[in-house]
C-alpha cells in the first residue's frame, strides 16, 4: 500500500489526507475506487478534486444499484431528512435525500435549504455565497431556485437549529429531481 499526500491539506482535527493506491496486475488500482466500487465505502467529496469526485460518484450509483458491500447489508444508507430520526447521527458522515420546502438567505449570502416548516428545528443544508455560484456552474440551476426539488447532500451532520450538513464542495450536493423550468438555458 503506497500513500501518496494529498498536498497541504488537514482534515478537521488537523490530520494530513492522503490518497492510497496498491498495484495489481502492474498497474495502479486507488484504495478508495476499490472500496467503493465494493460497496464498502462512501464518496466523501472534497473542494478541488471534483474530476476524481464524478468518477467515484459513479462508483458509488453502481454499488447501491446492485446493494453491494455496505449498500445490501444496511452498512451504508441514505437517509430521509426526519429531524427526529437524524439526530441520533449528529457528528458523523452522512448521506440525506429529500424535497426541499423552502430557501431561506441570510445577510451574509449564505443559503439555507430547509426540508420542514420550521428551519428551527428541521434538516438544513447550508452554503456559502461563494460556493452557491459553483454550484449553479455545476449544476446549471441557481440552488435558492430548488423549493420543491428533491436533493441527495453528503457530509458532516452538525447540529444547527436542526440537524444541518454545510456544502463546501459542490459534488456534495446532487440534484435528484427539479422541475425543468429551474434548469439555467
């Protein structure tokens, strides 16, 4: 197993983050790709390396689809956006889908998709004013404009008035289902 630094970058608790390959055959098979296209692994995207991200997103479609490793024994799971039944998965990676009932903005520019009635107490995504801008380019739809859209958010569920996931990379959130007169020309 080589482990090969993944530049300057720290995780949350100050750890460097590597990307791990073995060879097989002579050539060079990632750790992660394995994992996940086993099923035994979730894709958790990282700003900056959006390419390597759609690749392993497409790993991870394949897996589910046939209820490999973790997806056919319940391991790995996509969650509803029932507040109640999130909270017992605070401060742990998670997978959530679901409708979004509202968008909300603060002064700040930042952007809440709330998934209830009460942004106080329901699931939340939240992005900065920067990254709403990468993901309309990604995504070619204006993310204030998906009232209504049924999303899949990836990442660190944090309590915030609400179980709550911040999007700090754009692959982190996946348009599902949006009607199509949101959709950017």
């Amino acid at each position: 197993l080589v482990l090969e630094e993944a530049g300057a970058e720290r995780d949350r608790y100050g750890r460097r983050v590597v990307h791990a390959w073995f060879t097989r055959n002579q050539q060079k098979v990632w750790l992660d790709e394995a994992l996940i296209a086993r099923g035994w692994a979730a894709v958790w995207p990282r700003e900056g390396l959006e390419l390597r991200s759609a690749a392993l997103l497409r790993l991870e479609v394949e897996a589910r689809a046939g209820n490999r490793g973790g997806w056919g024994s319940g391991g790995l799971l996509i969650r509803d956006p029932d507040p109640d039944d999130l909270a017992q998965y605070l401060d742990s990676a998670q997978i959530v889908e679901g409708r979004v009932i509202a968008t909300g903005e603060a002064r700040s520019g930042r952007l809440y998709l709330n998934f209830g009635a009460d942004w106080r107490t329901d699931f939340t995504i939240s992005l900065s004013r920067a990254l709403r801008k990468e993901v309309e380019a990604r995504h070619g739809m204006d993310p204030a404009t998906l009232d209504g859209a049924i999303v899949r958010v990836r990442g660190w569920m944090a309590e915030e008035n609400g179980p709550m996931i911040g999007v700090y990379a754009p692959d982190q959130l996946e348009i599902v289902d949006a009607p199509a007169s949101r959709i950017l020309p």
